[in-house]
C-alpha cells in the first residue's frame, strides 16, 4: 500500500481557485491510478477526478467537468487538484486516494480505492 497526505486546502471566496496536493510515500506510486473524492457534512462521499498511472487518462465527476484538473508528477511522488472557478457547493473535505486503474474509481467509486490519505477541508464562501 501507499501512504498518501494532502495538503493545499483552505477558505476561498466563491470564483476563486485553489490547488490541492497529495503526496505519496513509497517506491510503487508511479503504478497507481490516482484519484480526488470529497465528503460534504451529511452526504456520502463522491467521487471527483483520476488520473492513470502514467496520466494519460483522466476522468472527472459531471459537476466539475470544465473547473477542475487532476495531474500527477510521478518524479515528485505527487498529485494535484486544481480547482477553478470554485462554488459553495464544492465545500467538502477533499481526499486523496490510490487505486488500480483511474476508470474504476470513476465508475465504481471508492470501491476501488485501495489507499486513502486523511483528508484536507475546502470551504468555499457565497
């Protein structure tokens, strides 16, 4: 398994951006399927965005197609969620997670998601 820690959230006014980092420990990152889920207060948690193992593929939610960009540097042992154009709506914690392939986190959700770090809190204010 891998040992994943975010970093990069905070408050930031609705229209404004912010990009989140997951960094991984462990030698056998570049052969994860990387992905972003979030949890808002009273709602399950959802899947957001996943990149490929070598980042050639990646799949996002519906409701941040267009706003957000999931990129990974595999040199750094590190992936990244930029996120534009930000809405109330988007407030949740933000996890990052490990997984075998990008597509199944995206059909399946967190059923495939091997790894999970603990979590950073966006809040986005109207």
């Amino acid at each position: 398994q891998v040992q994943l820690v975010e970093s990069g959230g905070g408050l930031v006014q609705a229209g404004g951006s912010l990009r989140l980092s997951c960094a991984a420990s462990g030698r056998t990152f570049s052969r994860y399927a990387m992905g972003w889920f979030r949890q808002a207060p009273g709602k399950e948690r959802e899947f957001v965005a996943a990149i490929s193992w070598r980042g050639g593929s990646t799949y996002y939610a519906d409701s941040v197609k267009g706003r957000f960009t999931i990129s990974r540097d595999n040199a750094k042992n590190t992936v990244y969620l930029q996120m534009n154009s930000l809405k109330p709506e988007d407030t949740a914690v933000y996890y990052c997670a490990a997984g075998p392939t990008a597509q199944a986190m995206g059909v399946y959700g967190q059923d495939r998601v091997g790894s999970w770090g603990q979590g950073t809190q966006v809040t986005v204010s109207s």
